[in-house]
C-alpha cells in the first residue's frame, strides 16, 4: 500500500515569483510560513472553540515586552495537495476544521490566471454531536511586501463598493522594478487582505499585539497601529482578521478570506514598464478584487472540477505516485512565470530562473516546462518564445544562434548570461530548444503560422545545427552545473531533433526543403547510433570508454513528433540500462555523479512501454520527494544517494513532468493526426 504523501513544501499562495508564500513543514503550525526562497513570509491561524484558544498555522510571536502563554496545537489530521488546492484537516475540542488554500491557476482562463488573488477557505463543524462557539484569526505579516525586514512598511485600509473591507501594506520607497536578481523578495506594491464585510467579520491593522489580545478574549484590538511607517521587523505589523463564526453543528459551516498583491508594475520589457495581463483593459485593482469575490463559488467549483480531472488523468497515465507529483508541480511551474502582453497586444509568458541565477525567459529553462503548456493552452509557449525572437532579431544580439535569456527578472531588456562571451553560450542546446519549441507548437495547434512568423531565425538556426551539430565541440549544455563538455552524445540528440522539427515544420508550410532537411536529420541519426553505441547501452560521448553512460531525454521528442528518426532499439537498451543504474533515490544524470535531474528522470521514463517500468523509474523520484530532508519546493537537481538538494527550487521546469500526458489523447495531437496533416499540407 502506498504511503501517504508527504511533500517537502506546500504550496499555499502561488502567484508569480514574487506573491508566492509555502509551508516547508508536515505540520502548518510546525513553523512560520515562508516564501519560495525560504524567507519568513509569516501568516498565522488561531481557532477559539468555546473560549479555548487553540494554534493551527505558523508560529505566534509576541512584542518583547508582552506577557503571553502561546495556545496549544489544533492537530493536523491529514495533508492533501490537488493540482489548485492545498488542504488540511485539523481536529479538537469537538469540531473539525478545514482550512484550503487555492490559487485559481487554471491555463484555459488568462484573466483569472493572472489575477494575483488566493483564497483561503476555513470549514468548521462539529464532531461531537455538541454545539460550539467558534472564532477563527488569520493573519498576515508585513513580511510579504519586503526584501528585508529591515525596510519601513506603511498601511492603510479601504471599503470597496461597501462591501469589501480591504487592509493593505507595502513600502514607504516604492522602488518600482528596482530589484532585481535571484534570492529576492518584492519591495514594491501593496499585499492586501481583504473580505466580504459582514457581522461577524472583525478587522484591524496592528503589531503581534494583536493575536495576544485574541488568545487572552477572543477579541481584536479596536484601533489600527498609527505608528508608521516602521520597519517591518520593529514590532511587526500584521492584517488581521476574525471571524465570528458562531454557533456550530454538525453541518458545516464556511467563510473565506481573499489575499492578494497589487504589483503595480510587473516587468520591466526592452525599456517598458508593462503591468499584469489581467491589467491589459484597464481593470483597476479594486474592480479585480470586486471580480474575484462576486465570483468565488464559480471560480471554488471550476477548481474542483479541475482537480478531479488532472487528478484522474494523472492516475490513469502514470499510477497513484505519478499523480501526486503532477499536483504538487502544477501550480509551481506556472506560478514562476509573470504574463504580460506588449505593445501588439501578443501574451508573453516570462519564466524566473529561480535559485539559479534569476534569468528571465531562459531558453533551456522554458524547454523542459512546456509538456505543461502544451497540454493545457499552448499559447503560453508562444509567449515564452516571443521575447527571444524579438531580441535575436535585435541589432544587440551578434551571434547567429539562439539567445540565453533576454534579462534578469524583472528586466527583460536583453541576455546576460555569462556575460554575453561566446565561450559561455550555449549555442546547439538554444538552437535545438527553440526548433523543437516552435514545432511542438505546430503540431499541436496543427497549424505552421506561428513558426512562419519568424521562419528566417528557425531557418538560420536549422542550419546551425546541421553544420555544427552532430558531434558537438566543447560547450554548455542545460545541464551547464556539469561543466563544458564536448562530443556530448545527449546533446547531438537535440541537435538532430531541431532539424527533424523544421523538417516537419517545412512540411507543414510547404516549403520545398523538409524532406531534404528530414532526410539530413535520418542520416545524421544513423551515424549518431554508429558513434555512440555500445554493447547494452550508448555513451556519454562520442569519444568515451564503454563504461560511460548518460540519460539521453531529448529524445522523447522523436517519438512526440512521430518523426522515427532513431531506431526504436534505442530505448529498448536504455531503458532497462537505467533502471540498473538506478540509486536508492533515482537513476543519476550519467555516470559522472550521483546527482540528477528530476525532469528529465520523467522524460526518460516516459519512453518505457510499460506501465511496470514507468512506474519503476519514477519511485524512486516520489521516495526522494517524501524523504528527503530539503525542506524546499519541487527542486529538479538532487542527489540520488542521499537525496539532498543540489540546488534548484520552485523552478518552472516541473512543468516537464507532464510530458506522459503527451501521450493521452484527450487535447493533444497523436502521431497519427500528425503525419496526416503533414502529407495533407
């Protein structure tokens, strides 16, 4: 019987890089909340059931000089991470109490994607056949809207249509898209938290004075602090608020609050400020909070049916394990993006290279995610390849391959890995990336336009990869941690794979060159089974003992795209090769270390045709997810021995854990309905 899962952070609020808060605990009162970077982002939750203070979320601090005994534990009953939601289960004192955090990021739906609004549900009933009197307290910090809690806060409160009460915090300096980088935290823009105004609802704006009052009466303060602007770590202020839930029985009985963040401005793009795409008509922040609270039982019963679908899709393509690390990936992988549009009006979709080095629209970061977003909008591919069509076309771009990146989130304003020296690029991996990109885009919309939009880059970087990628010379791959590396078996792979997806893309543009390109593409293939192989296995690289090995993921593309290019025989001897190699925690990246990458441990063992082998190589994966001690989100580097992070956390390539959904039916183009519109075009 499989364990329960026990990730090894909770998605709470997911946002976008910045408006995004975690629980890195088994237990959500086990410590304080904390954003993605592990940085306190504290919210706090209490529970007074019949004048008995109880603690069900985060740690209660007091003021230095304040007398307090902290309350005793709600217990935690159970844990349950669905694709939208995150719930727990806390029982005592005669009643149950649910508390559900959702964030409404469903990909058919771009208004309500970037809406940067999460809800948390609180449900009580009774359990003991008893009536009781119950009260909940939420709050949340000022540590929300700063980098440091060293920078001064103000805040304030509004009524909104005279019915939403909205509190409010954020910097006195307002440095709009000034920071930027990688292990940072927004420090302009306001985090709200807001609700219907009801009876029963009590607000204020106070220090942790506030939850002391609350322990010791089951009251607020009356008054909001007046002392601000302060630093957010002098007497911390918090938004809180009470609901006087009332008399409870056996039926339950729900309320909700709504926590939000206006960021005011959310990318800086080639010298524009651009807001949110929510933002895009002219929706002020006050309508969208109106908007995300008229529609909260719609956009509560969408999540639902949501969660129910990709939780059985996830079950019937790849078991139970595969379905919980489908809905613990979701939300990170489109919330470490930001949507905006440009001045034509077109989305784009910007990635955070998050602790990495903060890039944004990295190239080889957006590759492994899109499985994701093919399956559920494939417009956000597009809008994660227009910023590096515009910038490679750009006069500052002097190589005639793929770009990087183009910026360091928030500014997108052009590459700066590695400094822009040639010995730093990554030119084969950008180039195959970006080709294998437009025709996944192609395939699945089964239309060619986008790629024929900027059809002199594909073809520039087509040719690319048939003068120099076959046996590729000493450079970067994604895997850039491992070093440089020349005659790189895997990276070949990819490299054939680009010219074998403009091939297809020829075809499907009638284009006079796609059966030259694809035959090319064939007998590079041939030679590269003549270089690499070896007697159960194939190698590192071209130029390595038998003894060395790696995991060739690039070449799930071949079979996605029904292109054949290699012999299937191919995974027939890898596959198994890689389950004999595996470590207590997975198969490592090849025979270098002991660490490896989570993605592409998926992608390789979706080329198994076996259910029994699927599910072989992917255990593993869940044992390191439920053991391991890196209290972090999804990392995708780990070590398979100790299961250790390596680095990487709540990067959006977990999006490439969808890729057995690739092979459903339901949404996406088979193989057969691939072949059939090339031949037809």
């Amino acid at each position: 019987m499989k364990k329960t899962f026990r990730p090894p952070s909770v998605p709470l609020v997911t946002v976008d890089p910045y408006f995004s808060v975690w629980s890195a605990e088994d237990h959500l009162y086990d410590d304080h909340t904390v954003h993605w970077t592990n940085k306190r982002n504290s919210m706090v939750g209490l529970i007074m059931v019949d004048g008995k203070p109880r603690r069900f979320m985060g740690k209660v601090e007091m003021a230095s000089d304040a007398e307090y005994i902290e309350p005793d534990i709600l217990i935690q009953k159970s844990l349950k991470v669905d694709p939208l939601t995150s719930s727990y289960l806390f029982e005592g004192d005669g009643i149950e109490l649910e508390v559900s955090f959702t964030t409404p990021l469903l990909l058919d739906d771009l208004d309500l994607l970037t809406r940067p609004a999460s809800y948390v549900t609180f449900s009580v009933r009774s359990i003991d056949g008893k009536s009781h009197d119950v009260k909940i307290y939420f709050d949340v910090s000022g540590e929300l809207c700063v980098n440091t809690p060293n920078q001064k806060i103000v805040w304030s409160r509004k009524m909104i249509n005279d019915n939403i009460v909205a509190m409010r915090m954020g910097t006195e300096e307002q440095p709009i898209l000034k920071r930027i980088g990688d292990d940072t935290r927004i420090d302009w823009g306001y985090c709200y938290l807001a609700a219907p105004q009801t009876t029963s609802l009590k607000t204020v704006i106070q220090s942790y004075n506030g939850r002391k009052q609350f322990v010791e009466s089951g009251q607020l303060l009356m008054e909001d602090d007046e002392q601000q602007p302060r630093p957010v770590i002098v007497d911390t202020p918090v938004m809180a608020a009470v609901l006087d839930i009332g008399e409870v029985q056996e039926s339950q009985s729900s309320h909700y609050l709504l926590l939000a963040y206006d960021d005011i401005h959310s990318i800086e793009y080639f010298g524009k400020h651009l807001g949110a795409y929510w933002r895009r008509n002219g929706l002020t922040f006050e309508e969208m909070l109106v908007l995300a609270v008229e529609q909260y039982e719609d956009i509560q019963n969408r999540c639902e049916e949501f969660n129910h679908k990709l939780i059985n899709d996830s079950k019937s393509a790849g078991g139970e394990k595969y379905k919980d690390m489908l809905s613990l990936a979701y939300r990170q992988a489109i919330a470490a993006h930001k949507l905006v549009v440009d001045e034509k009006g077109e989305v784009l979709f910007l990635s955070k290279e998050n602790f990495s080095n903060g890039c944004v629209a990295t190239v080889d970061v957006s590759y492994p995610s899109i499985p994701l977003f093919l399956r559920y909008n494939p417009e956000l591919v597009k809008g994660m390849m227009r910023p590096i069509y515009r910038y490679a076309s750009s006069k500052e771009w002097n190589f005639n391959f793929a770009p990087h990146d183009v910026g360091c989130y928030p500014k997108a304003n052009g590459q700066v890995y590695g400094e822009n020296k040639l010995e730093y690029q990554m030119p084969i991996e950008e180039c195959g990336n970006m080709l294998i990109m437009a025709a996944s885009i192609c395939k699945y919309e089964k239309n060619a336009g986008f790629a024929k939009e900027n059809w002199a880059l594909l073809t520039d970087w087509a040719n690319y990869l048939k003068e120099n990628g076959l046996d590729p010379d000493n450079q970067l791959c994604t895997d850039d941690f491992a070093g440089h590396l020349a005659h790189n078996a895997n990276l070949s792979i990819k490299a054939i794979l680009g010219i074998g997806a403009y091939s297809l893309m020829c075809n499907m543009l009638d284009e006079k060159d796609g059966e030259v390109y694809f035959q090319m593409a064939k007998e590079m293939a041939s030679q590269w089974v003549r270089m690499a192989a070896v007697e159960d296995h194939y190698k590192l690289t071209f130029d390595s003992t038998q003894e060395t090995w790696s995991l060739k993921y690039n070449l799930v593309w071949d079979r996605i795209f029904g292109l054949n290019l290699f012999p299937e025989e191919i995974v027939e001897k890898e596959i198994p090769f890689y389950i004999s190699k595996q470590n207590k925690f997975g198969t490592p990246l090849d025979n270098r270390n002991t660490y490896t990458k989570s993605d592409w441990l998926v992608w390789c063992a979706s080329m198994a045709k076996s259910k029994e082998d699927f599910e072989q190589m992917i255990t593993p994966l869940w044992d390191f997810l439920n053991e391991t001690q890196s209290r972090v989100p999804f990392t995708d580097w780990y070590d398979t021995v100790t299961g250790k992070q390596i680095n990487f956390q709540n990067r959006s390539v977990v999006g490439g854990l969808f890729i057995k959904l690739l092979n459903q039916s339901d949404g996406v183009v088979s193989n057969e309905d691939v072949n059939s519109t090339v031949r037809s075009s």
